[in-house]
C-alpha cells in the first residue's frame, strides 16, 4: 500500500489518479488498434473515448458520493465531493455513465454505434485491471480476513489492522485481464455487431460477483439478506442486458436484409 506515487513540487501524485490515467491511455491505445480490424479511423475511437472518460468519472463519482455520503461526505467540505484523486469511484456508476455518455455521442454523430461498442469493449475490461491496482496501492476494495498464503497484509493504521485479508484487488484485476484476452480473441471471430460488447457485460458481471464474495470493506448496511453485496444486486441486472443484448443483436443480425 502506498498512495502517493510522487510529489510534483508540493503537490502529492497518488497512485490511484496515475493508474486511472494509464488505464484510459491504455484502453485508448488497444482500441485504436483493434478499430483498423474493423475498418474505423482511429480518431472517431479517440474521440468517443473523451466522452467516455468524462461520462465514467462523473457516473463513477456520483454513485460512490451518493452511497457512501453519511460515512465520509456528510461533515466534510462540500469541495471533498470532487477530490476524486483520494479515490472514491464505483465501477458500475462508471459503467453506467460511459454507456450513456458513448451511445449518445455515437447517436448524435450518426455513427455505428455496436460495432464501435465491440471495439471499445475488450479495452474496458484492460482499464479495470490498471484501476484495480490502483485500488491496491489506495488499499481500498480490501477483501475479508483469511489466512491463506497469498493472503496480504496492509499497515498497522489500516482499517484491517494490519491482518492478513484476500488480495480481491489482485483477483478483480487477474479475471479482467482474462477477460479482455478473450474478447480480444473473439473480437476476431465476432458473428454480428454488438456482441463483444453483450460478452463483456455477461464476462464482467460473473467475475465481479465472484470477487465480491471476498470483500470486506463494505460496512453493514450495504450486505444485503446477510450475504450480498450492492455490487452484486447490480451485476444481476448487467448480466441480464448482457444477455438480452446478445440475443436480441443475434437476431437483428440474422433477419433478411
């Protein structure tokens, strides 16, 4: 665990907002090459990427700001809700906010909106890697106390005291470097527009939901039936679009032109 990666002058850098930032450069990078495979020029990639940067961080920011309001917002300056450089970002709300922010600027610029979602895709589960090991060095999205070899063990003056805990950072960013190698691959031998993208919902929510099972930074009120996690609520109905999407891009596909 160290936050602060350096110090630029007197201003410290953390981990989390260098990692944020190479996994956009990276995504960004990957997808660039994947959209010559398809035909797209790269600056329409880079440009929806801007969008999606921006509608991630403002979904990402909003969510966590909102859940988590009475424990670390409600007796701070109001200015604490845009520090997002001491984390504070939930996926989802950033899933969320991309998906909203990337369909609307592909609408209104009249562009294929699934085939350039499939070329996004494979480069979204490569960001989540970087932003888990940003967690990691934060030492947030901890997991539950175990005593396992691989367990690690974050500082004394860490809320787990310093016990050995699951490195669910570490399983978060080895099952989405899986995945985007599978996308990858089957980015290739992709049958209709939109499912690459229908995959990595499906991919996602099944390994978030597995990691989950692991975490323990998650105060009381936010287990819910004494075993699930928000984040598990939510996978279920990201799952569910995953699905529908495919199926429904499939037949769109297979109907006579």
């Amino acid at each position: 665990m160290h936050p602060i990666a350096f110090y630029f002058c007197s201003l410290p850098i953390r981990w989390y907002g260098v990692m944020m930032a190479l996994a956009f450069l990276a995504g960004l990078w990957t997808a660039t090459r994947r959209a010559r495979l398809a035909n797209v020029h790269g600056e329409i990639i880079a440009d929806v990427t801007m969008w999606l940067m921006l509608g991630s961080i403002v979904g990402a920011r909003f969510v966590y700001v909102t859940t988590y309001w009475k424990q670390e917002f409600a007796n701070q300056p109001f200015s604490e809700v845009f520090m997002i450089q001491h984390g504070g970002l939930v996926y989802y709300g950033g899933l969320i906010g991309a998906t909203i922010a990337g369909i609307g600027y592909l609408a209104w610029k009249k562009l294929p909106v699934w085939k350039i979602a499939d070329i996004l895709a494979p480069s979204i589960a490569l960001g989540s890697v970087f932003g888990r090991i940003g967690c990691l060095m934060n030492g947030c999205c901890y997991g539950r106390a175990c005593d396992l070899p691989w367990a690690i063990h974050f500082p004394a003056d860490h809320e787990t005291h310093g016990a050995g805990v699951h490195p669910t950072e570490i399983y978060d960013a080895v099952l989405n470097l899986i995945l985007y190698l599978v996308l990858t691959w089957l980015f290739r031998r992709r049958k209709f527009d939109g499912q690459i993208l229908a995959l990595y919902f499906i991919g996602y929510a099944i390994c978030r939901t597995t990691v989950e099972f692991f975490r323990g930074d998650y105060p009381a009120d936010h287990i819910h039936a004494g075993l699930f996690t928000s984040a598990q609520l939510v996978s279920a109905p990201i799952l569910l679009a995953g699905l529908a999407l495919f199926f429904w891009r499939r037949k769109a596909q297979m109907k006579p032109s």
